[in-house]
C-alpha cells in the first residue's frame, strides 16, 4: 500500500511539474504585458501591449512542435518574442482576429531567451573580410522546420560595410512568422506587418492597424479539410 501512494505521488509530482513547463493563456498575457513601457538593453523602450486573458496561445519547445510536423498534425504556429519589437507591433491584433476567427489554438515557439539571445535559429555574421561565418549553431529541430517551412519562408541575407547582400544560402524563420500548417505542411505564412509601418517602435496608425487586420482575416480562416 505505502509503494501505491508514494507511486502515485511521484505521478502526481511529474504531472504537475510538466504542467508548470506549458505557458496558459493567462501566463502568455502575463509574459508580455510584464515588459510594458521598460527598456531594452539599448535602452529603447518596449511597446506597451494588452492581450486578452482568452487567448488562444501555447508556448511549446521546437522539439514538441517537430513531434506535431512528423505526426501530420494541423495547426497554426507562431514564432516570435515578448523583447521582438515586430511581435509586439503585431501581437494585439493576431489575438484579436484569432479569436473572432474561432481559432481554438496557436503554438508559440520562442525564438530568444529572456535576456533576447537566440535559442532557436543559426545566426550568420560577416567578419572584417566580409566573409560569412556561423556565428550561432541553432537548435537541432531547426534545420528541419527550414526544410518544412522552405515553400513559405524567405531568404537569409546579410548586409556587408558597403551595402551589398550576401546571402548565407539558407531561408529563415523570421520574427514575427505565423504559419499555418495543414497535415504537416506549411500552406502559408504572414508577418502580420502593415507595409506602412516603417519603423519597429512607431505608433500604429488606424490605416497601419486596418492592414493588419487585413492580413490575419486573410490568415486565419478555418481549418482545411485538405490541403489549401
């Protein structure tokens, strides 16, 4: 008897520690309202966000998300950051239109630690003979979400001292990248980004928040049966 219920304990224990590793709706809120009007290591101040208490994110690792890929699952997929300036420009609305759109759930992948290092993807660099070097190996799952996702995805180019491309010769998640994925395969991706928008951290015009609105109404419609 004492062995059932100290078994039954260590259950219990695992069940609720794997439960405290998954953000809830309410922690995601929490997660990037938290940052809210403070300063970034440059000292640029975060854009103040307010998202919903129903919203329909899960955070899960890149292992997680490949689990899904390989098993044909359907589902739509967010990569992006609380500290990613672009996410944050973004974020309210893709909240917003998912929720009237009936969506029942969107995977977060965090592509940046706390302290905003890269914890997911390669990171490429040129050196002072303009010469391209890995600079951050990503995460194993990586390559294969490139490979996945390479029909949605767009080129990774650098920009040398004089303004030339130089392209690493791989695609990239950036961020923010919403893909919906039907069986496993990516059918497509926005950014959410108003073409108006020039700058990370400007204000959102009423125009600039009228495109957004276009472009996750187009994103988020109901699941296909079949491959759309």
């Amino acid at each position: 008897m004492k062995k059932y219920l100290m078994l039954l304990l260590v259950v219990l224990m695992v069940g609720i520690v794997g439960c405290d590793n998954k953000k809830t709706a309410l922690e995601f809120k929490n997660d990037y309202e938290s940052v809210n009007g403070v300063a970034n290591k440059s000292g640029k101040i975060h854009r103040s966000v307010t998202i919903d208490e129903s919203n329909k994110f899960e955070e899960v690792t890149a292992k997680e998300l490949l689990e899904k890929i390989n098993n044909q699952e359907t589902f739509y997929v967010y990569f992006g950051s609380k500290l990613c300036p672009w996410c944050r420009s973004t974020i309210e609305m893709a909240d917003k239109i998912s929720r009237e759109n009936g969506i029942d759930k969107i995977y977060y992948v965090d592509i940046w630690d706390d302290e905003g290092n890269e914890i997911l993807r390669d990171k490429y660099i040129l050196n002072d003979n303009n010469e391209l070097v890995l600079d951050i190996k990503g995460a194993d799952e990586y390559k294969k979400f490139l490979e996945v996702f390479d029909n949605v995805l767009t080129e990774y180019n650098l920009t040398d001292k004089d303004g030339n491309k130089v392209s690493t010769g791989e695609k990239r998640i950036y961020a923010p990248n919403y893909i919906y994925v039907n069986k496993g395969k990516a059918i497509r991706l926005t950014e959410g980004i108003s073409s108006l928008q020039k700058d990370s951290r400007e204000e959102l015009t009423d125009e600039m928040l009228e495109e957004e609105k276009k472009l996750f109404n187009e994103f988020f419609p109901a699941y296909c049966d079949d491959l759309c």
